[in-house]
C-alpha cells in the first residue's frame, strides 16, 4: 500500500463541500460534544460560528439519551475525567442505537495510559470519523514505536498508511491533520493543503475541528457519505483559517478572525479556495 | 392572565439601572459562580468587564461558606457535574443562612433528566431570581409539553405566563430571554426590547447574564428591588451589546466588543439608549 | 528584615531574560498545566503565543508520569476539585522525582478550607516558586489575620516579608503580583514596575503568568537559576502588557492584544522596555 494517491480527473469535493455548508446553515445540527476542559468554549464558538448548534452534554445518566436525539456526537479525550470516561461510553451506545454519527478525537494518546486505554475501547465501536494528528493516528493504529511520535521527515506518509489501515479496522473514516491535511475511509482519500500554522499557535485549532465534523456528518446524513462530510469539514474550517490569516497575524487576533470567517465563508468561496487532490490510496 | 401588559405612564427602569452600575462600580460586588465548563472564562471576563468580582467557587466544603460571604451568588445547570450538583445544594443553603441573593440558570432542562430533577429541587429553595430561554422557563413551570420546547410564533406569550406562575410560586424574579427580554415577579413587568442577535452566536451569551443578574442583585441590596436589579442588568447588557454590534459584524470580534463595551457603558448611555416597557401583568 | 531593596549597581535580567525567550522559542518547553476551569483556555493561548507547548494532564493516573516528562509543572488551586486534588499530589510527586521545576499558584487560599489545606501540603513539597498575590502569599505564610487580606496601603511591605520567609522555609522562589511585582529567593529579590492594569480585568491574567513561570523554568534549567527564570517571566509578560494596552484601552481587545504581544515580543524589546531594580533584601 502506497501512501501515494492516484489523482482522479478532477475533485468534487468543493462543490460537495459548499452544498452540505448550505444545508447545514438552513438546518443548524445539534452536535453534542463531549470535550476536554480547554477548549470547550472555542469549541462552541467555532460551532456557533458555522452555523450550528452546540450542547456540551457530557454526564452520566444524560449522555446516552442525549446522543440518541442529537445530529452528531464528538468525544474528545483532552482531559478525561473519570465522569467523561464513563459519560463517553454512554454516550457511544446511545448514538449506535439511533446512528447518531459520532467522531472519536484520541488527543495525546500513546505513552498516558488511561486515555489510551479508552481510545481503544472507544475504536472498537466504530466511530463514524477518527481525527487526529500523526503521532495519534499512529498510536491509535498500533504502528507508533509506543514513544514521542514519529519524526516529521516521515510523519505524513506513514500516517497516512496508519490512517487507512484504521479506517479498514473500524469502518470509519480517518483525519489525520498536518499542514496537509488527509482524509480517507481505507479506499479514497482526499488531501487539502487549504490552512494556515496559526491554527497550531491557537488552543482547540484541531479540537474544534472534530466538532466541526461531527456537524457536518449531521448535517449530510442524507445527502453525502461520511468521508465527504468530514472532507467538506476540513475544508470549511482550513479556507476560514486562510481568510483569518489574511487579516490577522499573530494568534490573538487571529482565533478571533477565525470565528468572523467561519462565519462569513460562503459557498463560493469554497470553491474559489480548494486546493484539493482526491483519489484512490 | 393575559402576557400583555398594561403600561405605566412611563418607565423607571433607566434611571435606577444607572444607579445601580455606579453603586456596582463603586462597590464592586463579590459573585460567586457554579456555572457550566463552557462559559466560565467569558462569564468571569463579563463580570470584570461590567466592574464587578468573579469567584468560582464551586467545590463541596467550600461553595456553602462562600455563599456566605459573597455579595451574589450563580448557579447554572449547563455542565452539572456530580461535584457541582453537590456544590450548588451547600451554596444554596449557605445563600439562604445568609440572605444572598442567588440566580438559577436551568440550562436545556426538560428532556434531560439530572439537570431537570436537580432543577426543580433548586427552585424549591426560593432563588431570588430565574434566568432562562422560554423552554426552560415553560419546563421548569411544569407547562411544556415535555418535548423540544414550543414553537417560535407562540413562545413569548406562553413563557411570560409560565414567568408570571413560577415567579409566584417561588417568590422570586423571572427572566425569559429572547428578541424582546421580559422580567418579572409576578404582579409587575419590564419588556426590554435591547440587543442583538449576534448574542445568540456566542456560547455564554445568555448564560453571562445571569451572573451580571448577581452582580447587581449583591450590588442593589439596599438600594433597589429584586425586580428593578434584575431588569437593570438586562438593561445594561443588552445595550453594551447593541454597542457591540455597531463595531463588529461577526460573532469572534462580536464577543470581544461586547467586553469592551460593558467596560465602557456609563449611566448616561443607558438612559438615551433603553428601549423599555414597563407594566402590571 | 526590611521589604526594602539594597540596590545593586545593575541588573542583568533583562539581558537574562532576553537570553532565555531566545531558548524557550527554539526549543519549546512541554508545560504541564493542572489549573482552573476558569482559565484553561487563555492560559493555553498563553502559552502557545510566548512559543511553548502547553499540555493539561491534569487527571489521576496520567498526571504523575507526564510530570515526569514535562519541561515544567503548574499547580493552581483556583477550582480543586477531587479528581484534580489527587492528581496534583501524584504530579508533584512525579516532579520530584525527575526534578521537574514546578511553580504553585494557591488561588484565594486563606478562608477556603478545601484549597488552604492542600496548598500547605503542597508548599511542603518545596516548590521551585510559589506564585500570588499579597493575599495569598500571607496566607501561606501564615502571617494574614486570617480574614480578608491586607489593607492596599502595607500590602506590599508586608508580602515582601512573607515572601521571605516562604522562600527561605521551603527553598522555594517566591513571586507576588501588583502594581510592582516582586520576586525572591529569600536573599536576593527583584522588583518589576511594569505591567499595566488592565491586567486584573482579565481572567487568568494572573494564573496565565503561573503557567509562563513554568515555562521559563523549564527552558531554563541549563541556563540560568530559578530566581531569574521566574523574574524572566515576570519581565516579559509585563513588558507584552504594556505593549498590548498601547494598542487596546478596555478588558476584550486587551486580553486579545495581549497574546498578539506575547507572540511578536522581542529580546530587544526586553531589554529596552524593563524597569527593574536588583538587590539584597
């Protein structure tokens, strides 16, 4: 397996990715987020700002119902508690039994062990998106020599063949972020050089971005499949960040710009923006 | 009963919210916050806006005795952690032993089964004041139909009345937020037709009001009337927010504007800007 | 023991300090945080702005092995709760055994029983530095009338002394914040006039420069002793205050501000900017 994509004549991505925007801002999805304790509220930001509809549901005995009635579901495993942990797998069951889509964003996991732990309890239910970073990816699947990540030299590709190799394990479709960010579901994949390294200088840069996702694979349940919605996600959030960029340049100001794109992107600037290469792995 | 009212020949509202913020600025009231993990940071940085001392004290063996002594008091339902439920019930208690005023802000109650037992059972403690959206405030008076809340076109009238039931029943102040916030305790009421609905982009945006509420309940103790204090920091911050709104166009910048402006409001800004209706039920 | 400096004929820590940014921004330290609610989120942007790499592992089983790997520990007691308690314990323990500097920050301790009690245990556990305000630092010292603080007009004097004596009790460096902040090994001392007080309408602006403190110690260790580390912090956090309210006059665009400051701050400007005195106390 080559970690090379096998570019298709041309991407539909953004055009997709300005439709499932449109109805998710006619149709605002109510996205739980069970989130670690420093991003909560950027996270309900970001949320807010796109377009939809934020609850942070995240204790035992109304977590699992919640998940049942909402459009989708993040957990993130930032800082988890030990009534997260728990509230997490209730809610994990409650959107199985509704197919509530859900996205699993294993933060810092490979060397602390209770987080790591629930990463894997949590894979083998088959979220319908993993999100990471290289050095999560990795560990998530296995491949990690079990240390501090890999070496940036090598991160991308390796990441990417641990990506979908997830993917296949777990039927889910996998993130992986990085100034290229790649997605796939262990078939396809699509690469978005759309973004900007302030994201990486602002808290939550990456966390909001599964919620992000988890709204979007609401929103799109019945008009997309899951790797182009949290394709489309990655997009949205990684062109607002060009935007926010271009009129903010330290981080400050630019996690505030970001929330104003977020809010301003259009359908058309979307399509204008992409810088997007799809394909088979 | 009807939710119009029957207008005074003109409205006092203004001049005592002025009172009351130079009494705040000058006194600047101690307010202890049990509030949910998404809006602490923005909550605290409002109050210290507005001119007054946030506290979040919210652990068990701590929460009762600085009921105590703090000036105003919140307890808002949005994240209720076994700790924090705990907590809220000694605060509670030590507010009453010591005549606090306390605020109840019972977030997304209804479906949701611990945050609305818990709900109920604070209420039954007499707050000074209720703060919520029409749906917890038709919930938390037993009149909804125990679904998603009620529909857009009805809900204004419906949820004064259940303010009007609840406010008896509890002797307490109930405000309802919404395009037009409406206070009251039961027999008299403000409609306060200030702000904007970028608020409803910022996660806290409803939920910072209700400890501004308890700042101005502790800084109006011996000045002004449950209701007028609770009217006033309606006033207050729905007019920083139409400041806001006049310098920043997008929910990021939005939220940052509306902190600068709650710093910068003067009593005199109240008086040309308040759009208020004043009346018997 | 006089609070009054015996002046020495310069001081080196601007040039030290500017030495030890240049260090920290090419070798980012990993910054372990267990802090408050209220402040995660700004103290992570913090961080991340001055150029290092927060991570808050602030849960049992996780905290005390990370501190083992951690550049630099904080502990802030502002909203303890069990699961936090615990961790903090086992974090400090960690740290000690892989000597990784650690600061303390004892939130609002004094009449609060919970937080007073375990800062005790912690201060015996000889923190690298101690970090609070004159309040805070006779509280742990042991030296307040045990009610609410000083009166403003000895305050200062007064901490100095208890400063002293903590430093010396528990080896400890100690740093109080206000309008000058001073920082002490119990021998030497050097007070900072900058700052600016837009600083205490922010929330965390005090918990924020904990973090930093950390920071600083651990880009440090090789390079310079814990009493400059921590006035290094001090000084460029101040030093990014001033810059900030020179371009931003109310709380929301201050704290915005302020991190842009904390990003684009120079060595040079260090040193050009500092108004420090070195001396014997």
């Amino acid at each position: 397996m080559s970690a090379r994509l096998h570019p298709e004549s041309d991407s539909t991505l953004p055009s997709a990715a300005a439709e499932i925007l449109v109805e998710l801002r006619e149709a605002p999805p109510l996205v739980q987020c069970i989130t670690n304790a420093v991003v909560t509220g950027f996270t309900a930001n970001v949320l807010l700002a796109a377009g939809a509809a934020p609850a942070m549901v995240d204790i035992v005995g109304e977590a699992g119902m919640f998940a049942g009635v909402a459009s989708g579901l993040l957990v993130n495993l930032g800082t988890p508690t030990p009534e997260q942990r728990a509230a997490s797998l209730e809610a994990v069951e409650g959107a199985a039994e509704s197919r509530t889509p859900w996205v699993l964003d294993p933060v810092a996991i490979g060397a602390l062990p209770v987080r790591t732990s629930l990463a894997h309890a949590l894979a083998e239910r088959r979220p319908t998106a993993i999100r990471g970073n290289a050095s999560e990816i990795l560990a998530l699947a296995g491949l990690s020599a079990g240390g501090r990540g890999v070496d940036a030299t090598d991160s991308t590709d390796a990441a990417v063949e641990a990506a979908a190799l997830l993917a296949r394990r777990h039927a889910s479709v996998v993130a992986v972020s990085g100034p290229i960010d790649v997605v796939t579901d262990g078939e396809r994949a699509f690469r978005i050089a759309n973004g900007h390294s302030l994201l990486t200088l602002v808290t939550g840069g990456g966390c909001a971005l599964g919620a992000l996702m988890a709204a979007f694979l609401g929103a799109a349940r019945a008009s997309a499949d899951p790797l182009t919605a949290v394709a489309a996600a990655t997009l949205v959030y990684t062109v607002a960040a060009e935007r926010a960029a271009a009129v903010a340049a330290a981080p400050g100001s630019f996690a505030v710009a970001l929330l104003d794109a977020l809010h301003a992107v259009s359908p058309e600037d979307l399509v204008e923006a992409a810088r997007v290469e799809a394909g088979a792995l």
